[in-house]
C-alpha cells in the first residue's frame, strides 16, 4: 500500500491550509498528514532559502493543476530528501576507502530504487536539490555532487551529532568543492617531497639494518604529509604547541622527518650503542623514545613540538599527552586553550580494544581535563599483530568510540594522499572552530608482519598476496601529477637520491660515534632541575614555614563567608578546624594537608588534586570545596587566600584509575612547580592504573630521562573493611623500587605529612611519591600535631620512641602507619616498659643510616620485629628481608593469605589481635 496515498485525496489547495493548522497546533492534524509535514520541515526548513509556507503555497496556487501529478511531484521531492539524508547518514559505508580489501556489503544500498525513485527520474529537476544549497538541478546532477561528497576516497559520519548547527558546518566544509581538495602546483609538489621522505626512509633503512625491528609506517606513509600540512596550517591558526602521541608503528619516520631527529642518532641507536649517560639511565628500545623540538613553519612562525614516549602498551600515552597539554594551558595559555594542539595516533586494532580510549575520551569534555579538542588519528593497518579485523572488534569501525561524545569520523583511503591532507586540515578546522575532539581513521596496510621479522601471509595470505602487487602512495601519487603535467618522469628520482644521500652521510657519521646521547623530553619545563642520585633523596630539605604566615593560612581557611548559609555539619567541621588551629594547638589531618597546600600556593607553586571524590575526600576529611545550602555554590576556601602566588585547582574525577592517573601523570611530566596530586578512592583501586605505575612511574626515569613528581595518595589500613578496603598493596610498590626512581612513605602524624608534601616541591629534583595515607587515623585523638611542628619542624624519615626508657627495652619493634597506634594501645594495655616502637615513616629509600644510629641506642635489645598488619606475603615484610640487614628480624604478621583481608569483620579482628599479640610474645607464630 502507498503510504502517500492520502495525497491524492487533498486538493492542492487544501495543502497550505492544513500545513498552517499543523503549524499551529501539530496534534490536530490527522496523524499521516503530521508525519508528511514532520519531514516535510526535515528537509526544507533548515537548508531551503524559502520557509517551508511559502513553498506550500506555491504548490497549493496550483489549484487547476492535476492532483495527482502534483501529489507524485511532492512524493519525488521528499524522496530525494530522503535520498539526500542517505547519503548523509549512510553514504560511509559505500565509500572507495579501502586501498587492499573488497568493502563489506551494507544494506539498504543508496540505490536510488531503494528510495523511491527510478531511472525515469534522473533528468528531472528537483527543488530538493536546496537542501544542500544547490539551485534546483536534476537527480544525475544531485547523484553526481552526493557521490563526489559522500562516496569517494573521504567517507563521513556526523548525521549522529545533537547540534545543528555542527551539522551544518561540516555540511558547508564537505560541499564545498565536493569535498575534493584544490590545491596548487606548489603544495602538490610539497606533498610528494614529504611522501617521498617517508618512502625513502623506510627503504633506506630496510636495506641497511635488515631484519631489525622498526615497525615501519609502509602502507601508511600518507600520514607524513598529513602531519606537515597539520603543522603548518595549525602555527598560521595561532596554535603555539603540539604535543603528540603514538604507538611504536611510524614512530621512526615521524621522529626524522616531522620532529627532524637526527639521523645519526636514529642510526646510532640500531647500531645498538651504548648510551653517553649510565649512571642514571638505562634506555629504551629505539622506537619507544620521544622528542621535544623547535620547529620554524615555511611562513617564519616558530613552534615547539612534542613526541612523548611510550612503552609498548600502546594506548597509555594517550592520557600522557592530555595531560602534558592541559599542563602547558593552564601554564602558557589559560585563556586561550586552542594554541597547544594534541594530536593522538593510534592504532586501528588498539583504538578499538584498549579501554583507556573510552577513559580518555570520556574526559574531553570535563573541566578538570578538558584540552580544547584533540586530533586523533588512526594508521589502520586492518590487522591488529596476526588478528584480522573482523577477529578485533564487534563495532562497524575501530573509531565507533567517537561516537561517544559525538565527534566527526572522517574515514579515509591513505592510498589517496591528497585526500588524507584534506581530512587532516579538515580536522583541525573543527578543533579550532568548536574545540572538541574528531577522529581520522587512515586506511592503509602494513606492508610486513608485526615487525620486519614476521611472515604475515602465515595468517593473511590473501591479503599479503594483494599487498606484495601493491604500489606505495609515493609512486601512485608521482603517477598522477606525472599525467596532470605538474612534474616530469624524473622529478621523483631526483628527490629519492637527494634524500638518501644526506641519509647516506648521516650513517657514515654515526658509524664514527661510540656512544648514542639521548635528548631528555621537554627540557624547557625543567630547567632548573637536575636528576638525583638516592644519597642525595636521603639528604636532609628545609621545610620550614614562618608561623605567622601560616597563621594568616589558617584564618582565611577556618572562615566561612557570612553571607552565605552552609548545612551545620559544614560550619561545624570549620569552626573546629578554627578551634583546632587557635585554642587547642592539636592539628589533624586534613588540617596538615590544607596548610601544606596554602604555604606553597603563598611560595608560588601551583597545586593541582584530581581522582574520585577528591574535592570532599572518600573519608570525609578534606573538604576543601564547600557548598552553600541553598544554591551549592562552590566555595573553596584555598583560592582566597591573599598572598597565594600559585593557583589551586582540584577536581572530583570521573570513575577511571587508568586514565586519570595517566593524565596526570601527563601534567606532572609538564609541570614540574605543580605538586600534582592523584588519591585513589581506596588505596587498591591503584591497581586499576597499574600499567602506568608499571610503564611510566617506576620505570620513566630509568628508561626514558624523564623525572616526574607525581604523589600518589593511596587510602590504606586495615579496619576490617573486607579484602577491597583494606590494603593499598604497598608490596607491589615497594618490589619497584630500586637505586633512586620513586620515594615510598607511610605516615603517622600530621606534622610529618605536611613536611612530606612541602619536600616534594622544595627539593630541585623530581621523583614520584607514593603515600599510604591512613583511614581512621584521620579522627584518632593522638593523630595531631602543635603548630610549631609546622612552622619549625622538618620530615623525619624514621620517628624513635621518645616515651620509653632505651635501657629497659628487650624488644625493639619496628613498624609502619596505622599499626603504631595498634601496637601502642597494647604495650600501654599490658604496661609493657621492655618494648620500644620505631615508625619507619619513609620505606624508601630506606633510611639505613637513621635505624643504625637508632639500633644503637638500644644496648639491651636483643629481640628485634618487623610487625605489620597485612599477611606476611603482603605489606611491607618482603622488601624489609631484602633492604634491612642491620640485626635479624622476626616477624610479627597474618600468615600469609591470597586475599589483603577476611570480609567478615569478626575473623579480620581476631587475626589482628593475634599480630597483635606476637609483637609482645616471641613464643607466638602464625
């Protein structure tokens, strides 16, 4: 049954009537004709010059005009919308994207059948033809621009985005010329040098260091060009800074020919030379390392761009560079975010598997993380190691999580390289225009294996037989400007020969070389720093901070503003921090963490807080955002503080480890004078981040010359919270420490958690820094410090016990954290005088020197412990038999379990107890 059957029992006149009553009052027209008029305003009302009345009219003047024929003719038009809405919304499915494989059949096709309209049709003119701002032209011509547009080497997906008025921007961009580029003699010629370099390199190298793995860009050398073109189009947009990150895939080729890394260098580093730096540094393999360089644009403007490293977990750099990005906005540009562009390469089998992409990409639009928009773009090499595609995902394409937060998909054939040019400045047009992300996903190959020493056809032999016959985008692109007269036969000869013979003169001088040099990334940012040694982490920082300075903190963050109403236990928890601070002298917690901040906001460092309820903190003790009752309006009382030099910032993150703990890793990276903070809601949850605890925290130093000084707040102590609350799992931390790469502290007061955090900004140097913060210690009555502790005191690595006679004492116990406070209610619940209690308050470095010295003032003791809370395979006990050898330990622990804790609460306070117990009986073992 026609569905528009009901058209041809209307008199043309009766149209505009009705029309004008739907306008009115859209429910009282009857329910087929509301449909026709629903998308009847669909397709005229936002691209036609004419309001949709006033071509209703025009129509209904018709009144001796054949109903029926003006029926089909109205029937047609809205068919051709449709048509045209096809294309817009589908036409990426039918696009000449893939330059090695057959596209998978989609249906319903575009065919023009399948939308009501036949071959009969094809001359006839139709107004549709407005929608996409086109004079009324015929279904060929409409076909034709629609195919042009939608259908060639560029397939777009954007009909998904909720805003208008995005939709008709990118409408507009992509009509134009057809959305075929127009570019010059001159750029076209600039486009096959950077083409040819990318060639060039790959062969150069293929044939010198044969069988050694590089991950070579071949199939995807289009991105070279791509690259460039981005650069030197965004520096004419304003943008200052690039920072980019990507896998091990192209990383070489990116390295020598957009960031100009020396060849020599690159050569040096497959020679497999020894670095000119082993004291501090062991390297990495060659396509994992990055590069910060200045670049000068062919129109004279200067910009600094930055490659970060990466290790082979190929997605953790995406947050990394988000991070640094944010870092240099709100360091160079807070007005202004659009001039530091990061630009994500990922590839196709690793953007569609890797969850930290959806962590990322869930963070474009937050305030705490937001970078302005990035580019990100996909080498799709349509197979991910040995898996094909279709093995690789369930979505449609590998970029499906832009769809996410409604970013533009542009899919492109890297075959056709004009084309993928095109999408890049296509790409960075909408960054700049509505600062939010867009993805290009480069359809390519990859001309090898996995890396050159793999057989691929083992598990493509199709595909590999196809690829073997393939031309590279060089030669297909010489081919085309060869027939279109822009170059002659030799053009493409004469760059391949000038190139590698300076590639040729770069080996000979590297071959003269003994040792490779590694430029540290980002020295700007650090400058002023040096790298310490774990002699110079152990030495002795001033802290200190006058009282009365700190006394003016403590009065601007103990008062509320008055004019604003609070809920009482907010005004409470205030005028207690007040009482605290100026009548009882007895500072908690969250008072020593708040006065750490606002002494170095008032010395000019920055503060900067994020992970998951930061802002009020997982127990409840920070507070350091406020809302007013009535509106909550946020109050943060930091940023009032009148002599503040530096900014604080601190936000509630969304529900991601991994990506959070990334990204600011990222910002610590380009921030050195931020004390950048992550906490995790419960210490264990790091876990969830492991991989860049793994990759970046322990490990960055060593192979990549990076410092960085990220803290760490990890919630720990056993409470009989069940086996995900309990333990932080500082094993895992404590077995990754080694020589000088990190700082590890557990601590008891106040006063030296306030000292701890200051150090970390007072040092000239630069190491991450995990602590253990406590849980119920944050309201435990001796859990307090004076406030000439603060002003005067210094971070003690190792705290002695000063209530206890040193000459009585049989058992010297030495202990971390939370468990002190246990051990001490024992010792005073059994009156025992005969033991000491030692809190090593910093694991490490060890302080072996302190704990000597501390040994020998015990002449009597002839029982030393190592009491901890966690099960003996857990906490601290391992790293404690392989760093401490001053006197024999026995252990007073849980027995070793798989699980940090017993869930029942009952079972958890038992075992504790029997821990307990141990310290104070050496005839007691688990």
């Amino acid at each position: 049954m026609d569905r528009f059957s009901f058209l041809n029992a209307a008199h043309t006149a009766f149209f505009a009537e009705l029309y004008d009553q739907y306008l009115e009052n859209p429910d009282s027209v009857e329910p087929s004709w509301r449909s026709f008029f629903q998308g009847f305003d669909f397709g005229m009302q936002t691209y036609n010059d004419e309001q949709p009345a006033v071509q209703m009219a025009n129509y209904a003047a018709a009144d001796n005009a054949d109903v029926s024929k003006i029926s089909e003719k109205l029937q047609k038009e809205f068919n051709v919308l449709k048509l045209i809405d096809a294309y817009r919304t589908r036409g990426h499915l039918f696009t000449k994207t893939n330059p090695v494989r057959e596209r998978r059949t989609w249906s319903p096709t575009l065919d023009i059948e399948n939308y009501g309209l036949s071959k009969s049709d094809l001359n006839t003119v139709f107004d549709a033809a407005k929608a996409m701002k086109l004079a009324p032209c015929t279904l060929q011509e409409i076909l034709n621009h629609l195919d042009k547009i939608y259908c060639e080497s560029i397939g777009v997906e954007y009909m998904y985005i909720r805003k208008p008025e995005v939709i008709q921007w990118i409408q507009d961009k992509i009509g134009y010329n057809d959305n075929i580029p127009k570019f010059s003699a001159e750029q076209k010629k600039n486009i096959l040098e950077k083409l040819n370099e990318a060639v060039s390199f790959e062969n150069f190298l293929h044939t010198k260091y044969v069988g050694q793995k590089r991950f070579s860009l071949e199939g995807g050398e289009s991105i070279i060009p791509g690259l460039d073109a981005l650069i030197e189009a965004a520096a004419e947009k304003g943008v200052e800074q690039f920072v980019m990150g990507m896998a091990h895939r192209g990383r070489l080729n990116v390295l020598a020919n957009i960031f100009k890394k020396s060849t020599q260098d690159i050569f040096s580093e497959f020679d497999g030379k020894d670095y000119d730096d082993d004291a501090l540094f062991d390297g990495d393999v060659k396509y994992h390392l990055g590069l910060t360089s200045d670049r000068r644009t062919k129109s004279g403007k200067s910009i600094n761009i930055n490659l970060a490293p990466n290790p082979s977990h190929l997605e953790t750099v995406g947050a990394v560079i988000e991070g640094i990005t944010r870092a240099k906005q709100d360091h160079y540009f807070p007005d202004d975010f659009s001039k530091v562009l990061p630009i994500a390469l990922h590839g196709d089998a690793a953007v569609a598997g890797q969850g930290i992409v959806y962590e990322i990409v869930q963070m474009a639009q937050l305030d705490g993380y937001k970078t302005g928009g990035t580019i990100h773009v996909i080498i799709n090499n349509q197979v991910g190691f040995t898996t094909n595609y279709l093995d690789a995902r369930s979505s449609t394409y590998c970029t499906d999580v832009a769809k996410v937060t409604l970013s533009p998909v542009l899919h492109v054939n890297a075959d056709d390289t004009e084309a993928v040019v095109h999408a890049m400045l296509f790409a960075l047009d909408y960054r700049m225009e509505f600062g939010s992300d867009v993805f290009i996903d480069l359809l390519g190959y990859r001309k090898y294996g996995h890396n050159e020493g793999d057989e691929p056809r083992f598990t493509q032999p199709k595909l590999y037989k196809i690829i073997s016959k393939h031309q590279n985008p060089r030669d297909i692109y010489a081919e085309k400007l060869l027939a279109d007269g822009i170059i002659d036969a030799n053009y493409v000869k004469g760059l391949e020969d000038q190139y590698k013979a300076v590639l040729e003169e770069n080996l000979e001088a590297s071959r003269k070389k003994d040792l490779t040099i590694i430029t540290p990334f980002m020295q700007n940012e650090w400058q002023g720093f040096h790298q310490a040694d774990q002699a110079e982490m152990l030495m002795a920082t001033d802290t200190t901070f006058p009282k009365e300075k700190l006394t003016e903190i403590a009065k601007v963050i103990t008062e509320l503003p008055s004019d604003k109403k609070f809920i009482s236990k907010i005004s409470k928890l205030i005028n207690d921090r007040k009482t605290m601070y100026f009548e009882t002298d007895k500072l908690d917690w969250a008072m020593a963490e708040l006065l750490a901040y606002g002494s170095l906001l008032t010395e000019g460092y920055d503060v900067r807080i994020s992970g998951q309820d930061v802002e009020r903190g997982t127990f409840s003790h920070r507070h350091a955002v406020v809302k007013v009752e009535d509106s909550e309006e946020e109050v943060i009382l930091l940023q009032q503080l009148p002599e503040a030099k530096g900014k604080f910032n601190i936000f509630n993150s969304l529900l991601s480890e991994y990506g959070v703990v990334g990204f600011d890793y990222g910002y610590a990276l380009a921030s050195p004078k931020t004390l950048t903070i992550w906490e995790a809601q419960f210490g264990d949850f790091s876990n969830g981040a492991q991989i860049m605890i793994d990759q970046y925290i322990s490990a960055a130093e060593d192979k990549w010359n990076n410092q960085n000084g990220l803290v760490m707040l990890l919630p720990h102590g056993y409470e009989g919270q069940g086996a995900e609350h309990s333990s932080a799992r500082m094993e895992r931390y404590l077995q990754q420490c080694a020589n000088e790469n990190m700082y590890v502290a557990d601590c008891t007061t106040p006063a030296n958690f306030y000292h701890l955090l200051r150090r970390q900004m007072k040092t000239t140097f630069r190491k991450p820094l995990i602590v253990f913060t406590p849980k119920s210690l944050l309201r435990h009555p001796l859990v307090v410090s004076t406030v000439d502790e603060f002003a005067n005191g210094s971070f003690q690595e190792v705290i002695d016990d000063s209530t206890i006679d040193k000459k009585d004492v049989k058992t010297l116990v030495f202990c971390t954290g939370k468990f002190y406070y246990d051990l001490l209610a024992e010792r005073e619940a059994k009156e025992r005088k005969d033991v000491a209690l030692v809190r090593i308050e910093q694991l490490f470095p060890l302080p072996i020197d302190q704990l000597q010295e501390i040994i020998a003032f015990y002449p009597n003791a002839d029982d030393y412990v190592w009491a901890q809370e966690e099960p003996r395979n857990m906490g601290a006990y391992s790293f404690m038999l392989m760093n401490f050898h001053l006197v024999k330990l026995r252990v007073a622990s849980l027995k070793a379990y798989s699980a940090p804790a017993a869930g029942s609460y009952a079972r958890s306070k038992k075992r504790h107890a029997a821990a307990v117990a141990m310290v104070f009986d050496k005839n007691l073992f688990n």
